[in-house]
C-alpha cells in the first residue's frame, strides 16, 4: 500500500495559505480596479471613521452651494426688477419737470399724460414680480399672494407682509433674498421731513412751496395748517392751525425763520418748524399732514392727476413741484435697496469660494485616507502575485509526495 508523506493537517494549512494569497490577490486588484484603499470599516478603522465625517461635511456643503445657487437667482431677479423700478421713477420725473415748463403745448401735456400712465402700469407691473417657481419677490413671506392690487378708486392696496424670505448659506450665516414691498414702495423717506404738503388752498399766482416741516415729537399725529395774510406793511403774518380747527398761533411771518411753534404744556415734547419758499399771495393756506414715509404709487397718481392742469394753476405748479421730490427721494431709496441686494450677491460670492476652498481641503484630506497608491498597490500586486505562484508550486508538489517516490 502506498501512503501519502502530507498530513491532512498540513495539506489543509496549504490550502489555507493559498486561499490567503489569492484573496490578497483578488484585494490588490479590486483596489485597482476602484482606486480605494478602504473598502469597509474593518480595513482601516480610525481611517474609515475620518472618511465617514469628511464625506458628512461634504453632503452639507452641497447643500449650502445649492441654496447659494438658488439664493443668486432670486437675488439676480430682485436686482433687475429694482433696477427697472430706478428707470420708470427717473423717465417719471423727466416727465413732471417737462410739464412744469409753462411753453409746453396742451397736444404735448396729454402724451406725457399718456406716458405717465405707461409708467404707472409698468411701476404696478415691477411691484407684482414673480420669481422662477411663480413666487411674488415684493409679498415678503406671503408669497402666493399678489402684493399690490389696484381698488377702484385708483388707490393701490399692499396685501403682502414686512417679513425677508432668507437663504441658509453657512452654518449660521442667513441672506435675505426678497425685499417687502410696503419698504420698498410704500416705505420710502419722507423728503420734507415729517409732513406731506397739500396745496389746494394756494391763492392765483402764488409762488409758495414747501421746503421742510418737522415735529420733535415722534408720537403726535396730528395734522397742522398754515394760513398767511397780508400785514398792511409789505409784509405777512401767519396762523398755525391744528387738525381741529383750533388756532395754535399767530405771529408776524420771517421767511428766514420759517413758521416755529413749541407746545406751552410742559409736558408736551411738541416742536414744529416749517420752512417755505417762493412768493406769497394773501390768503395762501398749506396744509401739512404727518406722514413719515411716502408712497410711490400716491405720488404717480398726482402727476397723473395734475398733469393736464395749465401751468397758471399754483396747486398744480406746487403739487408737481412736490413729486419731484418725493420722485427724488424714490430714486435714492431704490438705489439703496439695490445696493443692500449686491451686499448680499457679494455676501454669495464670498460663501461660495470659501465653500469651493474648503470642499478641495476635504476631499484632499479625504483622498489621502481613501485613495489608493498605486505605484505602491502594483508592487503589492507583483509581491502577491509571486506569492501566491510560489505557493500553488509548492502545494502542487507536496501533495504529490508519497513514499513510492523514494523507493
């Protein structure tokens, strides 16, 4: 009987030692074939715990370059609908100016008229912006809600709310991607102070505007009339009205000082001044009401509303003379709403570079965890490759060794 010279003990650790080689093998290449070194956690643990959170920082930075993505076009949409806004007030304002000129010819008056009323749809039509996904920029957060609505009376009503629809770009870092309509149309400063001038009760011929009022109490409320009269002397006094009806003062009118009044109630933070300007008639009488901010569809409907008017009517004059102020100060306020939406476009672009930075930083650091050798996997390979050829040579000979052999 001829006997083996190999246990079964020792034929089974070759087995074993060249199902170890082929699977390093079969490792190596498979690293190649993905350009990973780490397959699963137990290949590298501290490694494969580095690699997990670098790749949860990656996901969130994704995010955070989606919702700048998202924040630059709606801020790009804001931006050009503000910058339109700036080009119907100024194409407005060289309207009125060309009205106030006394050549100007009824034909001509009546297509400024006709353009005027352009303007004013287009200035509804820019207030009622959608966005991409349908949303209205200027409703604040009630975007599904058209913001600006025209009644039947002429006036148009705001329907939105005060809030900024906001963008997450960094972990704690917020940029405001809309702007409320009721600041940006209705939220304007008041150029004459604290009050808003009417002119109806300007005699013929009379040249007065005014030029500031103001009250040192921001509470009061109340609306103020001025009433001039000749004095007998070449010369004008005044009377200060409430909006009772109930005469507040009387005194000879300086031009240089203006009309000036403090509450005699010790109690009362009242102070107003009011500044005017251009001649006088007998008679003339301003009425002031308190107003701290202007509205810019107001201030289009009385150009509209004057803009037929002869040149000879001092209501129109004055009237026209005012909303080239308030159409100033609207062009100012636009262009500071245009300048807060590039801080924000700035504020992108600054959020996005560090985020590109930092997504480099991450996969660099994670790469050198994860990522493969391979001038170092190929000699691996090679070294595996001679292994494992070496050992299947010696396991075929040895478990060919019997003692027939050597006999």
């Amino acid at each position: 009987m001829i006997n083996r010279v190999s246990t079964f003990s020792q034929y089974q650790n070759l087995t074993s030692n060249l199902m170890r080689k082929q699977g390093a093998v079969n490792n190596t290449n498979e690293q190649l074939a993905t350009g990973k070194r780490i397959k699963t956690a137990g290949d590298d643990p501290i490694a494969s715990v580095s690699t997990q959170n670098y790749k949860q920082q990656l996901v969130q930075i994704e995010q955070f370059q989606k919702s700048i993505t998202l924040a630059n076009n709606r801020l790009g949409t804001l931006e050009t609908s503000l910058k339109n806004v700036e080009s119907h007030i100024d194409s407005a304002k060289q309207k009125v100016i060309g009205m106030i000129n006394g050549a100007m010819a009824g034909d001509d008056k009546t297509a400024f008229k006709n353009e005027l009323e352009s303007l004013y749809e287009g200035l509804l039509n820019l207030a009622n912006t959608q966005d991409e996904g349908g949303n209205y920029v200027f409703a604040g957060h009630q975007v599904r809600t058209q913001p600006f609505v025209e009644g039947n009376d002429g006036e148009v009503a705001y329907n939105g709310d005060s809030g900024h629809r906001e963008a997450r770009i960094d972990t704690s870092v917020h940029v405001k991607t809309s702007q409320p309509g009721d600041l940006v149309f209705t939220g304007m400063n008041n150029p004459f102070g604290d009050f808003r001038p009417d002119y109806q009760g300007l005699q013929p011929e009379s040249g007065l505007s005014l030029l500031s009022a103001t009250n040192q109490d921001p509470s009061d409320p109340t609306n103020y009339r001025v009433e001039f009269a000749e004095d007998g002397a070449g010369g004008f006094t005044y009377k200060l009205f409430n909006g009772n009806n109930q005469q507040l003062d009387s005194q000879p009118y300086d031009p240089a000082k203006g009309v000036q009044y403090t509450d005699p109630d010790p109690d009362s933070k009242i102070q107003l001044s009011f500044q005017f300007d251009g001649e006088l008639k007998d008679g003339d009488t301003v009425s002031l009401n308190r107003t701290d901010t202007i509205d810019l569809f107001q201030t289009m409907n009385d150009v509209i509303r004057y803009s037929e008017e002869p040149t000879s009517s001092s209501e129109a004059r004055a009237s026209l003379q005012r909303s080239i102020e308030e159409l100033n100060a609207a062009y100012v306020h636009m262009n500071q709403r245009r300048a807060e939406v590039g801080t924000g476009l700035k504020t992108l672009e600054t959020y996005e570079a560090q985020h590109l930075d930092f997504e480099l930083s991450l996969n660099k650091a994670k790469g050198s965890l994860e990522d493969l050798d391979y001038s170092k996997a190929i000699i691996e390979l090679n070294e595996d490759m001679l292994a494992l050829q070496a050992s299947q040579a010696a396991f075929n000979q040895t478990k060919q060794l019997s003692l027939f052999n050597y006999l």
